[in-house]
C-alpha cells in the first residue's frame, strides 16, 4: 500500500470522526483507531496536514494509519518525519 498525504477538512468531537481531503483530490473518512497515535486526534482541526493508508471499503474510502504531520501551515514537518506530540 501506498501512502498519501492530505489536509484535514472537518472534525467532529462529538461524533469522532474526521473528513481528510487527499492531495489525490478524493475526501476520506477516518476516527480515532485509525490514527497511529490516538492522542494525535484530539489535536487535530480543520487545516491539520496528515498522511495515511488509502483503504477503500463499501462504504467509501478510509484514512488508515493516520499520522499527523502538521497542526497548522507554520508548524509543517518535512517530509519523511512525524509529528511528536
């Protein structure tokens, strides 16, 4: 599997849940369990720069393997690094 990046483009803290838009122009689903560290989820928000698993299911496709790269433009990580949080 391959790996992609893309910006987090709504969150929901109630719900848990995150809509992720791909550099690949597709929109994924994603929650908490697919993030590579949990705790990373709740510091996400709309704009949040991640890269994950491309996973298609029935329902549509999943951001698997979540990892953050960036809260905001100006906290981006190069490329090949992750966030620590």
């Amino acid at each position: 599997m391959y790996r992609i990046r893309g910006t987090v483009k709504l969150t929901s803290t109630v719900k848990k849940f995150a809509i992720v838009t791909g550099d690949d122009g597709r929109e994924y689903f994603s929650i908490p369990s697919l993030f590579r560290f949990a705790q990373a989820y709740s510091c996400i928000r709309p704009g949040s720069s991640v890269e994950f698993d491309p996973t298609p299911t029935p329902s549509g496709w999943r951001a698997t393997d979540v990892t953050v790269l960036s809260l905001t433009a100006k906290d981006a990580v190069p490329h090949g690094e992750e966030k620590r949080l």
